[in-house]
C-alpha cells in the first residue's frame, strides 16, 4: 500500500477506460456496446474517487455517488430502448440499424 | 375603493372576462353570454360609480420602462370628455350585450363571441382612460384586432372573411401613419404624455404639422374619414350587435375622441383638411346611403356621414361640440342598429329594405323607437341629435366657413331624405315579402335595450342631459346645450328646419309611390347608379391593379433572380451541396459506430488542444 | 513499485474487461463486465472510499448487471455471427488498444498534466476531520443534504423521470392504453 501513488490508480483507470473505447468502436451487438460504455463510465469514477483521495477532499467522492445514480438511471432507460428497438426492427446489431443514412 | 382602484376594476374586468369566456366558456354559449352581460353591466355601474362620485381630473401613471430620456408607461387620465365617453361606451356596451343575448340566441359559437365583445370593451375602455399615445396606440390595436374577430364571426362565409381582412388591412394602413406621427412626436417633444404634450405650447413650423398630419391618419382609418372609410359598409357582414356596438357607436368614435383628446397637436392646416374632407364625406355618405337596399349598409353610410360630421367639428376648433355629437349619435345610432337588428331577426333574416314593409303593426315596439331614434338622427329639434349637431352647423355658420356650411346643409338635408325613405320603406305600407308578413316582435332581452337607448337617450338626452347623464360627464356640454336653447333663429336652426320637413316629408311620400321597389331606381337610374357606385373602391382596386401589382411583379422577378436564384441556389445552395456531398461521404454512414469514431477523434483532438495550450 | 494486492486486482480488472470486449457470447461479455465492476470495487477499498466500494458492488455488479443479463436473455440474439472468430478484427482492435493506452500512459506520466508531485505520491495520512476526504458514509450523508442538496433532489427527480420513461417505453406500441 505505501508505494501505491496516484498515477497507478490514474493508470488502471485510464486502461478500463480505453479497452471501454475499443469495445464499444469495435462491437456490433448493442447489448456489449452498452457494456462497454459502462466500462468507461466506471473507469471515470475511479479517477475520480483517486483523485479525490489524494486532493483530500469528499467531493469527487459525491460526484461518484451522482455518477452511480444516473448511470442506474441511464441503464434501465437505455435497455427498455433496447428491448424497444428489438421488438421493432428484430435485431440489436448496429451495422443493421443505419436508418439514419437513408 | 378609490377611483384608481375603481378605474383598474373597469379597465381588467373586460379583460378578465374575455379570458374567462374564451378559455372556459367555449362550448357554455347560454352561460358565456349571462356571464359577459353581467360583466358589462358590473362595468357599467362601476364607471357610474365613477362619474358621480368624482368630478376631477383624475391622473395615475407608473412607468413601465426608461430608454435614455424616454420615459413609457401606464396611466389613466380621466378629463371631461373621458367621463362623457367612458359613460357612453359602458352604459351603450351594457344594452348592447343584453339585446345580443337574444339576438344571437340559436349562434352555435357564443361563447366566442361573447368573449370578443369582452375583449372589445377592455381595448376601447383603454383608449378612453389612456393617459400617453403608446397606451393608446397599443389598445387602439386592440381594438382593431377585436373588430376584425366580431366582423369575422362568421368567418365561414367569404363575405365576412373578406370584411373582416378589407377592415383590419385598411386600419393598418391608417395605423401605419399614427405610429410614424407617435415616433415623430416623441422626437420632437420628447414625451408621449398627454398632460406633459398639452404643457408644451404646439410649435410652428412643418414637423408639427406632419405630427397631426400622422396622427390623423389613425383617426382616419379608425373613424372611416376619407380616403380610408371604405371598410365601414363592408363591415357590416358581423352580426347586428356588432356593428351597433363596434361600428356606430363606440369603436368608430374612439377616432373622434382620440381627436379631441390630442387636439392640442394639430396645427391649423391639418385642422383645416378635416373640416373639409369632414363636411364633404358628410354631405356624400348621405346621399350614398339613399342607394342601398341593405338596411344595415344603409345605417353605415349615416355613420359615415355622421362621422363626417364630427370629424368637421373637430376640424372648426370644437372638439367639445365633436365629443358632444359623438356621444349623442352614440345613443341613437346604436338604436337604430339595434333596431335594425331586432326588424332583420323579427323577419328571418332579412335585410333587404324593399322586401320589408308594413312592419310598424307588428312592431309596434321596434317601431316607435326606429322611428324616434331616426327623427334624432334628423335632428328633430328638442331630440337628441338637434342638440349636437345644429350646433356644429352654427358653429361653421359662426366661424364664417361657408364652404363648410353648405356641405353640411347638404349633409343635414341627405340625412333627412334617407331617414324618411328607411321609414317609408320598412315600417309603412304593406309587407312586400313572405317573411315581412310573418314577421313577429322580438324578445324582452332584445326590446329592453332598444327602448331604453331609443325612448330615453334619443329623444331625451339632449333637454334630459341632466337627468339621464352623470353630473360629472356634463361639464363639457352644459355650455353648447345653454346656447342653443336660445339661438332658435341662428342660420343652422333654418336650414335645419328647412332640411326636415322638405326633406323627411319629400322622401315619405316619394318612396311611397311605387311599393316594393326604389323610387329613384325607377325615376332616374342613372343618379341611382352614381351614387351606388364605390367610387373609393375602384381607386384602390385600380392603384392595386395597376401600380402596386406591377411594382410587386417586378419585384417579385428580383426576388427570384437574384435571391432566390444567384444568392440562394447558386451561392448558399452550392456551398452547402459540396459540403454536404462531402461530409456525407465522410461521416453520415449511418452506422453508430461511425459516429463512435469521429466523437473519438473529436475528443483527442479536444484533449491535445487542452494539452497544448 | 506498487503493493501486491494493488497489482492483482488491477490485473484481473484488466482481464475482466478484455474478457467483455473481445467474447463473442453476450453471456460471457456480461460476466466479464461484473468481474471488473468487482475490481474496481476492491480499488474503491483500496483508495478507503469504503462507502463507494459498497455503493458500486450493490448498484452495478448487483442492480445492473442482472438487467442485463435478463436483457440477454430476453434477446436471445447474443451471437454475432456463425462464422470464425474475427482474428483479424480481434488483431485491430488490439492496436487500437495498445494506440489508446500508449496515449494513457503517456498522458498520466510524461505529458506534465498531472503534476508529478501530486502524481508520484502516496496517499496522505487519513484524517477523521468531516471537512476532508473521511472513510465513514456519516461525511457522505452530511455533505449529501447540506452542500449538495440541489443535485441531490434533482437526481432523485431523474430516477423518477426514468421510471416513468422506462414504463411508456415498454408498453406495446400495438395495443392502446
């Protein structure tokens, strides 16, 4: 523990970070790109409450709390849209759903 | 209360009224017009209230908004002509809601309606206690938007659509001069103020006179002067209640009164210019009227003419003598229309005075006060009318403007030949139509307002004034109706006599020759013709034809050229067509991953711009 | 040299979350993505944000993730496709990583953004003064309803916003109300 310093937890939590951002350019099933965008969401907070450990202050840590409410928030929102779009269209693969082209 | 709290109860009640009906009441047509009559009543007692209760100048003023050293605001002024016109408007308005209970009693939208004589007693009301020209201004488009939303009541039928646009457009034009000549006004005196306006002495020199010049054009296009008075007859496609209470009675005389009210601002040759284009639509509108065989165009051309009339006192330097006449037409103009209105509904709708006839029997009540109103109208001495309007004719006697004189002997003589023929035609004789024959006597609710209007203020407000007007309202028409009394011999008093008895008598017997058809029609179809014919209306229609729809044809090819062609396709079209083939062959693929990718891109270039710095 | 517990749960988090990027079955991808919120959780320990850990295994690994999975379930469409695994694209994505990550650590330890005393140092001794960072949920709740009130109120009404969403979400288009 003595020797763990700041820029290894900013580390980790910028390689979740990064691996989030590769899934979520890479992947096709909505499902896993959502995932993956929670990934990055939850490497955020761990900068945070890093960063908020060692500034000596609480209110990082507060801003973790109100990142964990919204992303609860945001989840069932984004899967009822989901389970929406399913039922619509029959898929949740991205490359078949380019409406937005036509 | 105190009579600032008194004055804010008339001013919003309307208001709130109006809200009221139309937002809550549209589909309550029978509670709606309860509902709007008892409001108008209220407003009635409460400016009665007013007027006997204070006899001074009554000024309130909050400032609203500051720019530099212009100061606007909100404020009431409450002089002698205002008692007189505030008593007028409400206690007119009140009647004229109680008659349209009855008379739009089978309308399926009455609550709309009534809603829009709401908000057309909040809009004059504001005109009549306004104490600066921006107040004014801004109810006196109220007023214009209230009249072209009655006027449009039935906005299903072209006709009254047509109206209704022909009213609001001409208004415009006419409203177009009132706010340069405001804009005009406050540069040159620095205020809009009508207390502040009156203290400074009128300058000299040409600025002043385009100040009247300019707000002249809205008393013209509100009052139907000429050149701007051919919306008036056309106005007469709303429902009767309408054009009595809007389009005899109060809303056309808000010009007169605003007139009066700021008269102070016009320079002699502006005066001049409406003494004469007064007297001379006076004395044309009421020879006009005798070739309409609509009862209620018939009754618009006399509004004209009276309008003329008053616009004529205005012009000799008698604004109390205009103010004064304003207030007794009033009376017996809403009469007449409402009288107008009770005969169209006694017979099914119909409107066409030769189809009429014979009705004084099965009108009785109708009748009487038709007639007594008419015989106002005519200026039967000791009747209302005589009052006010001989003492215009004496006074351009007086003032030695002969031209003026003898347009407005011409005008009284006019007014008494229409006035016989509208009697001889509908209420003498035998009925010429099926639904004359059948015709039937109206409602309590309609026969109520006619008669107290007809019966009491017709005939009696002149002699009566001081019974039948509130004390306060009086001060400006003690002097006038002192003087008259005793100047039975003056030169107006002749031509006035003269006028009634050829003219009333002549046109009796005239249109009782041939029953069923217009006598003149018959006689001399050519006079008949010329003076049917809309002479105004065939300038504009010209001038719009030939001028402004080429000037706008040319324009329009302008537009199209260089707007819409060079700048718009070639230009802007262009650019955004390249940009677009490009962008879109870049990032709009469709595929959210795509857009994943570029808010990436988008974020490292943010990232290394931060870092950078 | 960090301590060993540091590193071990750092690489299993790391592990977690390459397992959830690079499976093709939805299923595995989830289990992945629990592992690492887990991990991250032990990293809130380890930073004795001990609230905040709680918080995270309860919402996320808890609440969340069995959405889901019943999501997942509820789809039944979690193979990408019937063909090979995509090697070449798997191949991609890994230099994308190592891109990204090269930039990371560049960022965190040369770029100069996060001053290197603050950067290279160990975490300042715990105090139990209610002002600074303090291990007990009592400095949580103190700060939740006194400087934070607003955001606080405000995030209760989204979660309502949500649940009302979520319900005209899931209705069946066809059928009316």
């Amino acid at each position: 523990m003595e020797h763990t310093t700041l820029a290894h937890h900013l580390t980790l939590a910028g390689l979740l970070f990064v691996a989030g951002l590769s899934g979520v350019l890479l992947r096709r099933n909505l499902l896993v790109v959502y995932m993956c965008l929670e990934l990055m969401l939850t490497a955020s907070t761990l900068a945070l409450v890093a960063f908020s450990r060692f500034n000596q202050t609480m209110d990082g840590a507060i801003l973790v709390f109100f990142v964990i409410t919204v992303a609860a928030a945001e989840v069932a929102v984004g899967l009822a849209l989901i389970v929406a779009l399913f039922r619509r269209r029959g898929t949740v693969q991205s490359n078949e759903l380019n409406t937005l082209c036509d | 209360m105190d009579s600032i709290q008194l004055l804010h109860w008339i001013l919003f009640l309307p208001l709130g009224a109006a809200a009221f009906s139309a937002l809550c009441l549209r589909r309550l047509g029978g509670f709606a017009a309860w509902f709007s009559t008892a409001t108008a009543f209220t407003i009635a007692t409460l400016a009665l209230v007013l007027l006997i209760k204070t006899d001074d100048t009554i000024s309130w003023h909050i400032e609203l908004a500051k720019f530099g050293n212009v100061s606007l605001g909100f404020g009431y002024l409450i002089d002698a002509n205002a008692r007189l016109m505030l008593f007028v408007v409400s206690f007119v308005a009140a009647w004229i809601h109680l008659f349209s209970v009855g008379y739009m009693h089978e309308d399926s939208a009455r609550g709309r309606f009534f809603a829009g004589l709401s908000i057309f007693m909040f809009s004059i009301l504001g005109i009549v206690i306004a104490d600066n020209l921006l107040m004014t201004f801004i109810f006196w488009e109220l007023v214009g938007f209230s009249s072209y939303m009655l006027i449009a009541h039935y906005f299903d039928k072209d006709f009254a659509a047509a109206a209704s646009k022909k009213a609001f457009i001409t208004n415009r034009i006419g409203d177009l001069g009132f706010i340069l000549g405001i804009a005009l006004c406050l540069n040159l005196y620095g205020t809009l103020n009508f207390a502040e306006l009156a203290s400074v002495a009128p300058l000299k020199g040409a600025v002043p006179i385009a100040v009247g010049l300019l707000l002249m054009c809205g008393f013209l296009g509100k009052s139907a002067q000429f050149p701007l008075h051919v919306w008036l007859t056309d106005a007469m496609a709303g429902p009767t209640p309408v054009s009595a209470l809007i389009h005899a009675a109060t809303m056309v005389a808000a010009g007169v009164y605003f007139m009066a009210r700021v008269s102070f601002l016009l320079a002699p040759e502006v005066l001049q210019w409406i003494a004469i284009s007064g007297a001379g639509m006076a004395a044309l509108a009421g020879l006009c009227a005798l070739a309409q065989t609509d009862i209620k165009k018939s009754l618009a051309y006399s509004t004209l003419a009276h309008l003329g009339i008053m616009g004529c006192a205005l012009g000799l330097g008698h604004p109390e003598l205009a103010v004064l006449h304003m207030a007794m037409h009033a009376f017996f103009k809403a009469t007449l229309f409402l009288g107008a209105g009770s005969v169209i509904h006694g017979c099914h709708h119909e409107q066409d005075m030769l189809k009429m006839g014979g009705l004084l029997k099965k009108m009785p009540l109708t009748a009487a006060t038709f007639i007594a109103a008419t015989l106002s109208n005519c200026a039967l001495p000791f009747f209302a009318g005589w009052y006010s309007k001989d003492a215009i004719i004496e006074a351009a006697w007086h003032d030695e403007k002969f031209v003026v004189f003898s347009f407005l002997a011409l005008a009284a003589f006019a007014t008494c030949l229409y006035s016989g023929r509208m009697i001889r035609l509908v209420f003498l004789g035998t009925a010429n139509s099926e639904d004359a024959s059948h015709a039937h006597e109206s409602p309590w609710t309609m026969t109520l307002p006619i008669a107290i209007l007809g019966l009491g203020y017709s005939i009696a407000a002149g002699f009566g004034a001081h019974y039948l007007l509130p004390a306060s309202a009086l001060q400006i028409i003690n002097e006038p109706l002192h003087e008259m009394a005793f100047h039975l011999t003056a030169p107006a008093t002749i031509v006035g006599l003269v006028a009634l008895s050829f003219g009333l008598l002549g046109s009796l017997k005239f249109y009782g020759l041939l029953p069923g058809r217009d006598s003149l029609q018959v006689f001399s179809p050519r006079t008949y013709h010329l003076l049917e014919n809309r002479w105004m209306d065939n300038v504009y229609q010209w001038f719009i034809d030939n001028v402004v729809r080429r000037v706008s044809e040319f324009i329009a090819f302008l537009d199209l050229l260089l707007i819409n062609g060079v700048a718009v396709r070639w230009i802007v079209g262009g650019f955004t067509a390249a940009l677009g083939h490009l962008t879109g062959a870049l990032f709009h693929r469709g595929q959210a991953r795509g857009y994943a990718l570029w808010i990436t891109i988008g974020s490292l270039l943010l990232i290394w711009f931060l870092l950078a710095r | 040299m960090p301590d060993g517990l540091f590193i071990f749960f750092a690489a299993l988090t790391l592990g977690a979350a390459a397992l959830l990027v690079m499976s093709r079955n939805a299923v595995t991808s989830a289990m992945g993505m629990i592992l690492a919120l887990v991990g991250v959780a032990v990293d809130f320990f380890l930073l004795d944000a001990y609230f905040l850990g709680v918080l995270q295994v309860l919402v996320y690994a808890g609440a969340v993730m069995v959405l889901f999975l019943f999501v997942i379930m509820l789809l039944s469409d979690t193979a990408e496709s019937p063909s090979a695994y995509p090697w070449k694209k798997a191949a991609g994505g890994l230099a994308l990583f190592f891109l990204l990550a090269a930039g990371v650590l560049w960022l965190f330890y040369w770029s100069g953004a996060v001053p290197q005393t603050l950067a290279g140092n160990t975490p300042p001794e715990l105090s139990i003064d209610p002002a600074t960072f303090t291990t007990s949920a009592k400095s949580f709740g103190r700060l939740l309803y006194t400087k934070y009130l607003l955001p606080l109120e405000i995030s209760g009404f989204l979660l309502l916003v949500a649940l009302v969403g979520v319900v005209s979400l899931s209705k069946d288009p066809t059928t009316k109300a």
